[in-house]
C-alpha cells in the first residue's frame, strides 16, 4: 500500500515537472524578429515575429518590437527596447496595443523593467510612418 502511494505521489511530480519544464520551453523560445522599418531622426529600428501574425475581429494582432540607439530615462526606469503585442485594424488602418513590456537591453534582451496593458483604443498613424508598413505586411 505504502509503496502505491509513494508511485503515485512520485508520477504526479514526475507529470509536475514535465509539464513545466514544456511550458517553461515554450515561454524561452527566442522569436524570429524581421526588421521591418526605422526612423531617420530617432534612430530606432522596428521588427516584426511572423509567427505571431494571428487573425483577430478587425484584422490581426502580432508581436513587435521597438529598438532605439541610446538608452530612454522614463518614470519607471531606463530601457532600450520595447516588445509590444498589437491588433491591427486593416479596414480603418488603425493599431492598439493589447500589452506592452519595456527592456533595459536591445532586442528584448536583458531585464524586463516594466509591463502594462494596452490602453484599448484603436489610433490611426500618419503617413509613411513604420505602423504604415507594418499594416501592409500584415493586412495583406
């Protein structure tokens, strides 16, 4: 009897542990960031992971990232990158932001510093922006 319980408490850890060592796998996949724009006064440079282009109500919704030169000083911290998770509305050619997480290093490299929702509303961009050629890379 001792010796079915101890079989079984030990396939539940066994079970436990694979289970996290899959997600925790999962979780640590690098993406494959394509660069898809920049900005000439700024200096940042904007990518896109293909494989999150998922379909959503109004278009798609996707993973970016947003990589500047020098490091930014905000409230909550100095970063150097942005990873961003947005929804694009290809109809009325608008962006929002679902979530958002601020890197202290290039390439969401190095600490995650600060993470927020998004804000909810769709907003449009202005002409030739980076959002620009990201609505034609993924409404297409």
């Amino acid at each position: 009897m001792l010796l079915a319980v101890f079989d079984t408490a030990r396939s539940r850890l066994l079970k436990a542990l694979l289970s996290a060592g899959l997600l925790t796998g999962t979780l640590a996949v690098e993406a494959e960031w394509q660069p898809y724009g920049s900005t000439v006064v700024g200096g940042e440079h904007y990518y896109l992971d293909p494989s999150t282009i998922q379909p959503s109500l109004v278009g798609f919704a996707a993973v970016v990232l947003s990589n500047y030169p020098v490091s930014i000083k905000e409230s909550f911290g100095t970063f150097q990158s942005v990873r961003s998770e947005v929804e694009m509305d290809c109809k009325n050619h608008q962006l929002r932001d679902i979530g958002i997480q601020f890197y202290r290093q290039p390439m969401g490299k190095g600490r995650l510093i600060f993470q927020a929702m998004g804000t909810g509303g769709f907003q449009s961009w202005p002409t030739g922006s980076p959002n620009e050629i990201l609505h034609e890379l993924i409404c297409k």
